[in-house]
C-alpha cells in the first residue's frame, strides 16, 4: 500500500513490538512517549539520547 500526502496520528496507542519498514518518518515526532527498547537502524534511541543530554551537560 502506498500513500502520498496524508497525516497519520496515533493518541493514546499501544504500539509496542510494532515494526516501521521503508516508511517516510521526516519531520515526524514522538511527545510524552516510552522510548524504552526502540531502535532506529539498529540504534537504541534512548541510549543515544541521554549520551546527547550527556555530552550537552543537560543531564
């Protein structure tokens, strides 16, 4: 299925164990999100965070 041009936006969803694949994500944004677990190619994003907050000494 392919789609141009329309939003998607999920409130107050259980997405856990979900899997995104070749989806367009720019300029997407997660708000009082559980990042816990969640990779990004591979990435946990959360650990790559806080080592941002870290280096910027926000944390």
């Amino acid at each position: 299925m392919q789609e141009t041009g329309r939003t998607i936006q999920f409130k107050h969803s259980d997405l856990k164990g979900a899997a995104f694949d070749q989806c367009d994500l720019a300029h997407a944004t997660l708000t009082r999100c559980n990042i816990e677990g969640m990779t990004i190619n591979g990435v946990m994003i959360e650990t790559f965070i806080n080592q941002t907050y870290e280096m910027k000494g926000e944390k």
